[in-house]
C-alpha cells in the first residue's frame, strides 16, 4: 500500500463536516449559506487535487493509505485507501459538491442554511464510504449518508416528499440491517473488520452463500435492481434537483461498489455459483427499466427508470467476471454519474422556467431555448451510448464482455441499448421539435450565465471521456486485473481442495460434466466399443 505524508482523504471527509458545523452554528443568510457552502466546494475540490497529481497509473495495489488504531480490543482502526475501482468516485462525488450548489441556487427557497448543511454532509458520507477500509468504519459513512438523503427529499422534496422519504429510509435501512449481520458474521469468523484482511482470507463454501446473500441484497436494494427498484423513481421524482444529482450519480453506485469490494473478492465462492442468478436479474433491469422510461411522461420519472436500466449493465458487466466486462462496469458507473447527473440538472433548470416536469408542458422549446436544447441534446444523445460520448465506451465494454462469455447473454443485452435509444430520442424529440409547442416557452430566458457554469463540465466531461477514454482505462485497470487475478486464484484453490476431497468417481464425474459429457453415457460407449472389438 502506498503512504501519503498529506492526510488527503481524511482532509476529504472532514472539512466538508467541519464547514457544515460552522454553517449550522452560524447566523448567515440565504446568500452567505449558498456562497460560504461554493467556496467550500471550491476548497474541497483543491484539497483533491494531491490524489490527482499523485496517483499513480498502473499501481493495483492501495493508494493514499491512512492507518491507525481505533478500537484495538475489538479489532477496530480508522482505515482509509484508494484504488482504481474507488478512485474515480471520490473524485466525482468531490466535483458535484459546487455544482449541485449551483443547480440549487434559485430552486431551493426556503431553509437554505439547513438544505446546504446536508449537502457538506452527504459529500463527506459519500467520500468516506469510497474510501474507507474497516469495516465498521464503512458501515458508519453508509448509515450516514441515509440521514441528509432522507432530509433532502422529506424537507424540500415535491408533494409526495413524506412517502418517498420514508420509503427510501426504510428500503435502505432494510438493506442496511442484512449488510450489518454479514459485517458480524465475518467478524466472528476471524476476529477482524479489516477489509484487506477479510478479501485476503478464505471462508466455506456454506458460510459464502449466506454471506453472499446478506450483502447482495443490501446492494441490490441500493442499485437498485428489479425487482428492489420501487423506492427510486419516487425518491427520484420527489427529490429537489440537487438531491436528485447526488442520488443518481453517487449513492447508486454504492451498491455496484459494494458487489465489486467485497462480493467478489470476499465470497468468490458464492459470487460464483449466483452469477446467472444475478445476470439473469441484470438483464430483467435492463430490458425492465427500458421498456417503462418509453412509456413514462414525468421526465424524472423517464430518466429514474433509465438509471434502472442502466446500473443493470453495470451489474452485468461485473457478473462476467472477465477484464472487459469489470472495466465496463466502472466506466459506466463513472459515465452514468455525468450523464445522468446533468440531466437532473437540466430537468431542475426547466422546471424552474415551466413549474412542470410533464413532457407534455415542455415541447418545441428548440426555438426558445438553443443553448438549453443544445446541452439536454448532448446529454440524451450521451446516455443512449451514441459513438464518441462517453456512455458508448462503458456500454460497449460491457457487452464485449458478455458476448466473450456467452453469445446469448451479449444478444439478450442488445434491447437494452435498443430502447435506451428510443425513450430517450422520444424525449429529446418532443422538447427540441414537438407540437404543440409550450406557449409559455416564448417568454422564458435562455441559459444564464450560473447555469453554463454548471451544465460546461459536464459537458466537457461527457466528450473528453467519449474521445479519450484512454485515462480512465490506465486507472482501472491495473485494479481489475487485481481483482479478478484473486478471484480466479481462489477459484482455482476451492476447486483443487475439493478435487483432492472427492472420490476418483467424482472427479471423473466433474471432469466429463466441464466438457459436456456423462460418466454413466460414457461408461455404456466404451462398454459398447469393447464388446465390438472383440
């Protein structure tokens, strides 16, 4: 692991807490919280600039390490690290912080302090559950995340904020309690919460599967994955435009993080023997969460349903368990942050104008609004994987991946892109050209200049990656390569123990079925070519 002098992501976690304490114990007005909450921002993303400087490409191993001794009695340290698979969404939930202040500065009017205190909170949470590496230590920054969320959505959500509030906390907290019952089980088993040291241990085949089921299923849930969905597109619809950016582009991907950090290389096993259980419920959430964006009307809605569909190729490309289809998966989580987020930014933006987030409120506004259209354009266009963007570069990878598995799984996949393609050239169609078009759009203002501010590096984001993915891949995947080199080792070792265990008939048995055939058909041929030969 390599050791930083500057505690960069301890400064990561708590400035941003430490900001939000002296914003809540402060009397600033509407203006200072939203301008003491951008510097802050400002600060956060300069204080990141070390991990980008100093990280080094085609390390695999752990970076940026801080160590020490929390709870020794109970096996318990603060325990923070970076590697390729994190990397990259420290550094985006870093980005978001000042933009979501942007896209929040006229849409939140009331309670500005408190609204802008949750955000300097949940960005902390968010670092500290990409970064942490002690077990308990990461179920603290996931259950802490649960609270702004939950304050976001319940205080300056829409008119049905108390039911999708509660339905987030309790689907969350649900998944919660099943990830903490696997963190005990494996404590019990080896006396540790360390994360390195549980990936490097082995366990049984049985304690796998019950441990593989307990966290699945919290990850699921927080994916989410059909049939675990339902909890979003109320959050997503509810949410104000900030909460939306924050859930869709950070807190999703906790749960693909999860099945990478600790599924696979803590229970191979188990991983293993539900893959096509879990590429079966990845290809259900693809096809599933298409096929309801091209019938949804509640832009948030369309693009919340989309957000299923995609978060099922992510799971998709990390049950391949091959290079290309991990990669894949990292590249979309990445991507699907930058999409995804600015369109939430965008459908904040034009609620702002029309106060209706109804396809039908919002057409033919290409005429009014060029700069807005040409932005939501880019970023539609982007989200369905067109050539040259950057959703094309992870979707494509993860189909590589499932076609170099099985041909049926890569054909099962294709409608998928089909229909993403179809919502969102729907959606992207109606409001640039439809008919009739919004009366009111005549009288309202294009882009001002706070709005370029925060719609340009997600623009330039969206490009760059399409054109140069180049980066990215040097960044993960080193730390792909590690995860699936231990995964295969101890695959192999599980495989070679329990061959050294069995009867020369089952192994025989094994070895026959691995290729296709049957030990009893077998046994008739050759009984029936001996009797010919004689």
């Amino acid at each position: 692991m390599q050791e930083t002098g500057f505690p960069v992501l301890s400064v990561l976690i708590f400035f941003p807490i430490g900001a939000a304490a002296l914003l809540m114990l402060s009397r600033a007005n509407e203006f200072a919280a939203r301008m003491f909450t951008l510097c802050a921002g400002l600060i956060e993303i300069a204080f990141a600039i070390p991990l980008i400087t100093r990280f080094q490409l085609g390390n695999p191993g752990f970076q940026f390490t801080e160590f020490a001794e929390w709870v020794p009695r109970l096996g318990l340290s603060y325990h923070l690290a970076v590697d390729g698979v994190s990397y990259l969404m420290v550094l985006l939930t870093v980005l978001l912080l000042p933009l979501c202040v942007l896209c929040s500065w006229t849409y939140i009017g009331r309670r500005v302090k408190e609204f802008h205190v949750n955000l300097l909170f949940m960005t902390a949470a968010c670092v500290g559950v990409f970064s942490a590496l002690d077990f308990v230590l990461f179920y603290v920054f996931w259950e802490a995340m649960l609270v702004p969320m939950y304050l976001l959505i319940a205080i300056w959500g829409g008119d049905q904020r108390r039911y999708a509030s509660l339905k987030f906390f309790l689907y969350t907290l649900a998944g919660s309690t099943l990830f903490l019952a696997a963190i005990v089980a494996f404590y019990t088993q080896t006396g540790t919460f360390s994360i390195p040291e549980l990936m490097n241990s082995e366990f049984s085949r049985t304690f796998q599967y019950w441990t593989f089921g307990a966290m699945a299923l919290a990850f699921a849930i927080k994916v989410p994955m059909f049939p675990f969905h339902t909890w979003l597109p109320a959050a997503h619809v509810q949410a104000p435009a900030a909460g939306s950016v924050i859930l869709a582009s950070v807190l999703l991907k906790m749960g693909t993080y999860g099945f990478l950090r600790f599924c696979l290389p803590i229970t191979p096993l188990a991983a293993e023997h539900f893959a096509p259980l879990m590429i079966g419920i990845s290809i259900a959430s693809i096809i599933y969460g298409g096929f309801v964006a091209l019938g949804q009307q509640d832009m948030k809605k369309l693009i919340a349903y989309s957000s299923v569909a995609h978060m099922g190729f992510v799971t998709l490309g990390i049950f391949m368990f091959n290079q290309r289809g991990l990669e894949g998966a990292l590249f979309v989580m990445l991507n699907h942050g930058i999409v995804t987020g600015a369109l939430f930014m965008m459908v904040g933006a034009i609620y702002e104008r029309s106060h209706s987030r109804e396809i039908v409120e919002n057409m033919g506004l290409g005429k009014y609004l060029p700069a807005y259209m040409g932005f939501f354009g880019l970023f539609a266009v982007a989200s369905f994987g067109f050539p040259g963007l950057n959703s094309f570069v992870g979707e494509a990878l993860v189909l590589i991946g499932a076609f170099q598995d099985k041909l049926l799984i890569g054909l099962l996949a294709i409608p998928g892109a089909m229909l993403a393609a179809a919502y969102m050239l729907r959606l992207g169609l109606k409001m640039a050209w439809g008919q009739p078009a919004s009366p009111k759009g005549r009288g309202w203002a294009d882009l001002n200049l706070r709005e370029w501010v925060y719609l340009a590096p997600m623009a330039v984001l969206t490009v760059y990656l399409g054109l140069a993915p180049g980066i990215v891949m040097k960044v993960v995947s080193p730390s792909v390569g590690k995860v699936l080199a231990d995964y295969n080792a101890k695959i192999e070792r599980a495989s070679a123990v329990a061959e050294n265990e069995a009867t020369p008939r089952e192994v025989a048995e094994a070895r026959l079925n691995a290729a296709g055939l049957s030990l009893d058909e077998t046994s008739n041929d050759l009984n029936a070519a001996a009797a010919a030969l004689r």
